[in-house]
C-alpha cells in the first residue's frame, strides 16, 4: 500500500534536478538556500523539512549537516561552478554538492 509519505517521497524526487549557481543566486539574496551534507540524502532531507520534522531538522542544524548557505558558500559556488543538486521545499531551496 502506497502511504502519503510515499506519495510525497516520490513528488520530491521527481522533483530534483542539477542546478547551476546562476539559478540559486536570488534565492540565495533572499536567506532562502539549505546547503544539505554530502553525505545525506537530499530526497529524504527535504521530506522531513516538507513534513516540518522539527526535531530531526534541529539535530542536523546543530550537528552542521544542513544550514542556511552563507556568503562563503556563494563565493566558493561562484567560484567553482560546482555541479548542485536541488530541491524545492518552499520558501526553501535545498541544495547539495555531489
């Protein structure tokens, strides 16, 4: 049996795709890009932050494995052009580096 939270898993992969920085620089201007780990899961990262899964997003907040990107990260990602993986859960854009 196919769940709601499956449905919603499926959405957000569907829903991934490589992005260039160019793309990510206005919602960048805007505090509204999530740098995601590397070694995590982007599908499952932007499930818990669409399902407001506090306490886990705390724990990754506070263990440095996803924040908000700053301008280190705009800098190197203008720099590098680096291939990203994105996601849209609105008003955030999830991003990872692969």
């Amino acid at each position: 049996m196919t769940t709601p939270r499956d449905l919603l898993r499926a959405k957000l992969n569907l829903e991934t795709a490589r992005i260039a920085w160019a793309e990510l620089e206005r919602p960048f201007a805007r505090g509204a890009v999530i740098r995601v780990a590397p070694d995590m899961d982007l599908v499952d990262v932007a499930l818990d932050v669409a399902e407001n899964n506090a306490a886990r997003i705390e724990a990754w907040l506070a263990e440095g494995r996803i924040a908000r990107a700053d301008l280190l990260d705009a800098e190197d990602w203008h720099t590098r052009q680096p291939g990203l993986w994105a996601v849209v859960v609105a008003p955030w854009v999830l991003v990872q580096e692969r």
